[in-house]
C-alpha cells in the first residue's frame, strides 16, 4: 500500500519547514530508518528518517521549497502502485538555501491517510517584465560578450533593443578596450556575471580568472532561514526593548585555584557550570530578572529555564536547562556539556531552544574583554562573561596579579530599575568570589 509521507513538526511552535536536501531520488529503495530529507526550521536543520520500506515513488516537494508542516511531501510504496490524488502542496515561499550544517536527527512523521486535495493556488496577474524587449540578434550579441543587456536603451519598435542598440551600448562603454584572459571569459560567462562590472588587476587592467572569482564571491548570498530568523528577533529585541547595561569585575582567583583542586581529586568542573549556578541562584533572589515585559504587564516566570548561548559557524543557539533551580552543581555541569555538545553537532531540537527565561552568553574562550549582549525576546535581561584575564588589582593596598572576569548585564529598563540591575550583577559577582559556596554544593 503507498504510504504518504508528511513533513514534520519537530517543534510545537513550528508551523512551516523548509525541505533544503533529499537522500533519496524518484526510484530509489527506502527501509526504514533511511534519511528520506533534510528540513531547515528556524533553529536547525533536522535529517527526517522513514517508517516506511518500500520505493520513492513520487517527490511533492523539491528542495528549496517551504510549506507547512503536516502537509505530503512524498509517497512510498511499491513500483507500479497507483499513486494518491494529492496534488503538491503549494510552497509557502522558496526558499535559497546555503550550506547546511551537520544535521540533527528527527523521526519521520509516521504514515497518514492520503489528504484531501489542497485547494487550488489562486491565479494572480502576470508580473510585469523586468527585462527589456530584446531581439534575437541582440540577444546572442550581448551573450558572446558576456554582458548583462537589461541597461540597454531599445530604439526599435516598442522600445524593443536591437543589435544596433547593444553595439552603440558597448562603444559607450568603452568595451573594445577591455582584456579579459579567454578563462576569464569563460567563468563570467559561466556564471552570467557582466564582463563590464569586473575589475581587472592584471597587467594594464586585464581581467583575470582571479577577478572574476572575486566578483563571484561579492555576490549577494541569501540567509539561511536561522540567520534570517536571528537577524529579525534581535533587531526586534534591541529596537524595542530599552536596553540598559551594568559591568562589574569578578576576582576567580579563588574559584579557579578551588576548582583545580576539585579536578585534582577526580571531579571536573567547567567554569560554566559555576557561571550558571551563581545566576541561577541569584535570579531567585531577584525575580524581577526572571520576568518579561508584555506592554502594560509584567509576568514572572515560577521556574528558571536558563538559557546558555552557543556560537555555530551558520549562527547562534540557545539550548535551555528547564527547571535550572532544581538541578544540582554536577547536574547542571553535565547537562551544560551535554546541550553544548548537541548544539555543535546540530542535534539540537527545535522545542529544546525555545523557552529561556533568562540567557547566559559565554565568550570567555575567545579572548575577550568585555562585550554587550542583546536580550533575547521574551526575558527581560542576558548576562554577557568576558574571558578571565591576568590582572594587576589592588587589595589591602597592595598591587596583586589576580585572575579577574568581567560580567555585562543588559537588562529591560521598562521592568528593571539600574539599582536593581546592580545588585543583580554584583550578586552574581559575590557568588562567583565565594569559595565556601562552592565547597558547599559540591
């Protein structure tokens, strides 16, 4: 029996994917647990397995293509079965893909009964063209000189661009006076990029395969759907929400020398770890932090879901440690190690990056000496840690070398006053600078 298979919903707040890569072509046998595809949400890009043995025997949806969740995207069966009359769904929008990065895995949704035909896409008018009216002649001219005709003033009849028109084109623009390498050519015209917008830098401006390259890599590259999806909320969050910043410096001398001595006797503590307990304990005992802004409302959050920053090549993610506050130092220590791992690794689901209430944006192993965070939308503040640095502080007069960490709170001054902003920070300070805490909770 031909099996319908959906795209599908790797998230609860997830209504569309994009299908960015098919494993298996038209034809090709499936079993399962195969890699059928690869979605792109607006967190990850998933691999979607099949619960289905059989034969691909028809592909609705083409790569490139975003449609809502729950819709048919392919059917399997066995070769000669007839095929369900649903038509491809319509793509919600397509979508240009870049490259992906290693993909997390998700179960395939399991097997529907064929859906009841879409509706119809509505017809719209035709787009008015963009290019110009262009003759044959015209046409092949502009392409054995690898240049883009859409400038072209037409005199023929209608505006039309006759061969005259082009030829008049490229006098103007001094045209007869380029070099161009005949590889250099050929890659421009390869690639439809106009031979007159390449600057040469060979001998006496000659265009090389070299500037063609460069041009290439000068072209407007489409986001991926997470870099897109990242560019719109923090410009929401930072164009909305008042930000406001605090900076303290916290001395890990004591902390770190305890921590060495805690990895001496066998148990091992990443700096994290010690990060994330000290906000986390702090946020309950400022639960202002812990709240978000909704116009003329405040909503405080009963738990912390803390929120740890991750960098990726292809963009940032936020895996969330859910009910942080009842989690112990080694908990925390481990499932900190383990959502950073998934995270680099792309096996990331989408629902385990929703929901912080509250962010910790670690740069400290990249040499920094202090940064401001952007909150995320939905808290009301993000705790930005600057890499521990070799100082020289004076304590009880004297001028000591100690180990000294900055913190920048960005915080939501619609809910959270700069003395409440404060004591936060340098709550979290004090925790970090209290060896006997430490050897408390561990």
């Amino acid at each position: 029996m031909v099996q319908t298979v959906i795209m599908p919903k790797p998230g609860q707040t997830m209504e569309e994917a994009t299908l960015v890569k098919w494993h298996k072509q038209e034809g090709d046998g499936v079993r399962k647990g195969d890699v059928l595809f690869e979605i792109e949400t607006d967190k990850a890009v998933l691999e979607v397995e099949s619960f289905h043995e059989g034969t691909l025997l028809k592909i609705l949806v083409k790569e490139g293509e975003t449609v809502p969740v729950s819709v048919p995207v392919a059917f399997v069966g066995q070769p000669g079965e007839p095929l369900p009359a649903v038509p491809a769904p319509t793509a919600a929008k397509p979508e240009a893909r870049s490259a992906p990065s290693a993909s997390a895995r998700t179960a395939a949704a399991p097997a529907a009964a064929p859906a009841a035909a879409l509706p119809a896409p509505v017809a719209v008018a035709a787009a008015v063209p963009v290019r110009p009216f262009i003759s044959p002649r015209a046409r092949a001219l502009a392409r054995a000189c690898v240049i883009d005709a859409t400038p072209v003033r037409g005199t023929g009849p209608g505006g039309r661009v006759t061969e005259k028109d082009v030829r008049a084109y490229l006098d103007a623009k001094g045209y007869n006076r380029l070099r161009v390498s005949p590889a250099a050519r050929e890659l421009a015209a390869k690639h439809g990029l106009d031979i007159l917008h390449i600057r040469g830098t060979g001998e006496s401006g000659r265009i090389m395969v070299g500037d063609v390259e460069r041009a290439l890599a000068e072209r407007p590259k489409p986001m991926s759907k997470m870099r897109q999806v990242i560019a719109k909320r923090l410009t929401q969050s930072f164009t909305t929400t008042p930000h406001f910043y605090v900076s303290v410096a916290a001395d890990m001398t004591d902390l770190l020398a305890y921590r060495k001595e805690l990895k001496d006797r066998g148990e091992t503590y990443g700096v994290t770890a010690f990060i994330l307990e000290a906000v986390i304990l702090t946020l309950q005992e400022f639960p202002e932090l812990n709240s978000v802004c909704e116009g003329a409302t405040v909503r405080w959050h009963g738990s912390v879901d803390l929120g740890m920053a991750v960098g990726l090549d292809e963009g940032l993610v936020v895996p969330v440690l859910r009910d942080a506050q009842n989690l112990s130092l080694r908990e925390i220590h481990d499932l900190a190690e383990a959502l950073g791992a998934r995270a680099r690794a792309g096996k990331l689901l989408p629902d385990e990056m929703t929901g912080g209430t509250f962010t910790v944006s670690n740069m400290g192993m990249l040499n920094v000496d202090s940064f401001h965070a952007i909150i995320n939308p939905g808290e009301s503040a993000i705790l930005a840690v600057a890499s521990t640095v070799q100082r020289p502080v004076v304590r009880e007069g004297q001028v000591v070398v100690r180990a000294m960490m900055n913190l920048t709170l960005s915080v939501d001054h619609r809910i959270v006053d700069g003395t409440k902003g404060a004591a936060f920070v340098n709550a979290v300070k004090s925790k970090l600078e209290d060896v006997e805490l430490w050897k408390r909770l561990t």
